[in-house]
C-alpha cells in the first residue's frame, strides 16, 4: 500500500510538469533584409514541439512588427502605435490575426533555418519573409491603423 501511494504520487507529479506553453512575446526578432514593400525577420521560439514553436517565432515576428517596431530597417516604428487601445478596442480582430493564424496570408515565405531539442522543449530560428504593402493595407481598410499622413 505504502509502495503504492509512492508510485501514485510519482506519476501525478510526472503528470503534471508535462509541458505545455503558452505564447510570450519576446524582442527575439531580428531583421535579415528589407525594402519598401517586404521585410524578412528571424524570429527566435521555443515551445513542447517544433509545431508550436514555428507558430510562436510567425507570431512573434508580427506582433513586434505591429507593436514594437523593428529597429535598423523601413518599419522602426510600430505600425500599431499604441497596443493596449488597439486590442481592447479591436480584440476579435487581433485574436483572428494572431491566435487564428490569419497573418499567414502577409507571409511570403517562412522557413525555420535552425532547430534543436534541449530538456524537452524544441527551439527554432524562424525566416519569415512579410509583405508589408498588403499587410498595411489590410490593416487600413480593418480600421486598425490610419493612412499614412492622415
């Protein structure tokens, strides 16, 4: 009986620190080439699986795009200036875009160029080529951010 609560406990505790992570934005985005109309970033993550963790380095990359800027290329600024107005007044938009994967149609290209497992959890380097044009027009005509000028 004794043995037996022992191995219970055991299996609960393996249980419970299964992984499972949650996305964080981190300034683990750099900028790899740009011009006026597309940016390419490489975008650090690391999630329980590569899957995941390719979704967090896209979402990563768009959400310092929108929200930080990136600093040394044509989008130092933040495209959406100020965050916290922005997703409280337009949170089903953000929630389709970034959570829903809707950026994936501005990605031009995204490749993970390294990939590593380390104490269970996999870590990427991911290239994500954006086409800025179509992003700021989309954000345009969504409400989202004014023209340029305006």
């Amino acid at each position: 009986m004794k043995y037996s609560i022992i191995l219970f406990l055991l299996l609960n505790i393996v249980a419970c620190n299964k992984v499972n992570m949650q996305f964080q934005r981190s300034g683990s985005v750099n900028a790899v080439e740009h011009e006026n109309s597309i940016i390419v970033l490489s975008s650090l993550a690391q999630a329980e699986n590569s899957d995941k963790a390719i979704y967090f380095a896209e979402r990563n990359a768009f959400e310092n795009l929108l929200f930080k800027g990136i600093p040394n290329t044509n989008q130092e600024s933040p495209m959406v200036p100020n965050e916290n107005n922005a997703m409280n007044g337009n949170a089903t938009f953000f929630k389709n875009l970034l959570n829903n994967q809707d950026y994936k149609r501005f990605v031009m290209d995204s490749y993970t160029k390294s990939n590593s497992r380390s104490n269970g959890l996999d870590y990427v380097e991911q290239i994500v080529k954006i086409d800025l044009r179509a992003f700021r027009s989309y954000l345009q005509s969504e409400g989202i951010t004014k023209k340029f000028g305006l």
